[in-house]
C-alpha cells in the first residue's frame, strides 16, 4: 500500500554570511526519511532548532527543500506555488503553535473558519459554507453562539480550537501539528490531545505531530522520530521507544520525563549545548555531548539503521540487525 506521505532524503539549509562577509551553509534538515500512512500519526521530538518546524513546512510545500523528494498520496509536493501546489494544499492543512498569532485579529473567528472555502472555491455543496462552519464549531465543542466573536475575545484553548476548525473545514487527510498545545495551560493542553485524537477517529486523518513534550507523543503517536541536529537518529513505537531508547541522545530525553513513585531513575544530564549547525562536528553529530562516544563515532556519520523489530537508531554504540531479523 502507498503510504499517504513519504519523505525521501530531504534536506535544507540556508546561506550564512560571516562577520568578514564569507558565505556559510546553515544545514536546518540534513538527510530525513520517513513515511506516514493515511489515519496515523507520526510524532517528530527534539530540542528546539533541531529541524522538527522546518521539517514541517518542507512537507506542505511552504518552503523549497535543497534535496531530497516528498510524496503525498503518490503525487510530489514542491513549493511552486502553482495551481497543482494550491489543489494539494487543500488536502494538507497546519495547526500553529500560537493560535493568536495564527488568527487574524480584525475578522470574526466565524469568518475565518469560513474564508478558506472561499478561497478555495467551495462556496456550493450540501452545506453552505456557514452551515459548514458551525458544524465544525461544534465537532470541536465550541457554542454556535462563539461564532461571532472576535480572536481576543476567546481564551486561548478556544482560540486553538478554531484553529483546528479551520483546519478541518476542507476535509484535509493530512494535518501537520507544529506544538498545538505549547502556549496552552496544562489541563487546557490535555483536552485539545484528546479533541485531537476524537477527531481522527471522527474523520480519518494523519497527524504529523511535533512537539518538545515526549509525554504527550507517547500518548498520541503511533510511531515517533527523534531529531537531532537536523536528521533522524531513533525511530519507532512509542512505548518500545521510551521503555528501552537505542539512542544515547533518546535515552537522555526519556531520563528527563517527569514520573510519579520512580524517585530511584537517574536523570541524564548532557553536558554542553547542541553543536552549531553551520559548523557541524566530524562524525556523529551528538558525540560532542555523548557520555560514551568512541573514535569511530569522532569520525564516522553513523547511519539511521535497523537496530530491532520495527525500530531504527543511527548510532555505532548499537548493534544493526539484519532487515530479516528485524522483520521476523
């Protein structure tokens, strides 16, 4: 079966100039491959600038990726932004982290749900595009009565569910999830995962879900990538991923988990910053910060491989297994 997207070597990095005026190559995603199938989510986790929000915007074609090939539903995504890329885009929506900033302040939240069928041209149908609207309104349990309200007049729980409204007025099969709860109060945030994962039973679609919170991944993922430094160094399921992680890296985030009654767990502490991606280190990009880095990981670029069944870990500290073995 085709998968409903498939990401393919991608990469992309900007032009730096220096103090002196020398041109510099900033890699912001170096090498990623994954895919995600219709009705899944794929949780990407990582420290802020490790690529996981550029990763995004590479996958809806908001910005031109510098190698590599991406796929939705069997046709390719680039970031023309030509009729086939405005037909694709309205199967692929995004939920932004700042759901004010998201939203236009000067328009009723009503008509911003309804706006992007009218941009898209799908004023006609069963449903007129307000019916449309509220009934999207009340799919993510807000009142009909909310419908006329401006942006700052909703908290911002209520906020981040128009966003998803807007979201889903098109009936997209893919939604990329850039941190949707991290502006939002915890109790908040835990009902918009909930209303998150509702929806998808409701309607079917995939999540591509990016967040710094491992605990929230765990809960709504089916499989998780960690970044670092712009590539993926560990992936697979959620619980195999945080009850045993292959990656020193991983490990350290798991160790950073907050837990009830397991006061005896060590915390891993990483010594350092993460490396500067302009001027990335020789070898595995992580042994800079890794407690048991070798020679071979000062000098060699281990490759994301596989390490078990369904899971994959680019580090030379762990052992590769056979794709049969793993499959076995």
């Amino acid at each position: 079966m085709t998968p409903l997207l498939n990401v393919r070597d991608l990469a992309c990095r900007y032009r730096v100039t220096g103090k002196r005026g020398e041109t510099h190559w900033l890699h912001a995603v170096d090498g990623v491959n994954f895919t995600l199938d219709a009705g899944r989510t794929l949780g990407v986790v990582g420290e802020s600038g490790c690529g996981k929000s550029t990763t995004a915007k590479l996958v809806l074609g908001l910005q031109p990726a510098s190698r590599g090939r991406i796929t939705f539903a069997g046709e390719p995504v680039s970031a023309t932004r030509d009729s086939h890329w405005r037909a694709m885009r309205r199967r692929m929506q995004m939920v932004h982290q700042d759901p004010l900033a998201a939203l236009d302040r000067r328009l009723t939240v009503g008509e911003q749900v309804i706006e992007p069928l009218i941009i898209h041209g799908l004023k006609g149908g069963p449903q007129t595009p307000r019916e449309r609207a509220l009934a999207l309104f009340d799919a993510v349990g807000l009142r009909a009565a909310m419908f006329e309200r401006y942006p700052h007049e909703l908290s911002g729980g209520q906020r981040q569910r128009v966003v998803l409204a807007r979201a889903l007025v098109l009936d997209p099969e893919l939604v990329v999830c850039d941190e949707p709860i991290s502006a939002l109060d915890v109790s908040v945030a835990a009902q918009v995962i909930n209303l998150l994962q509702d929806l998808q039973g409701r309607f079917g679609m995939a999540y591509l879900f990016i967040s710094h919170d491992l605990k929230v991944v765990r809960q709504i993922a089916d499989e998780v990538a960690v970044m670092y430094l712009g590539r993926i160094v560990e992936q697979g399921a959620p619980d195999d991923l945080f009850h045993t992680p292959a990656h020193p890296y991983t490990e350290a985030l798991v160790s950073a988990i907050p837990t009830v009654g397991q006061r005896d767990r060590k915390r891993i502490v990483l010594a350092g910053d993460p490396p500067n991606p302009v001027d990335r280190p020789a070898g595995c990009a992580f042994h800079p910060r890794c407690p048991r880095a070798t020679a071979i990981c000062r000098s060699e670029v281990p490759p994301l491989r596989p390490v078990a069944e369904g899971r994959l870990a680019a580090c030379h500290l762990v052992p590769a297994v056979s794709a049969r073995s793993a499959a076995a």
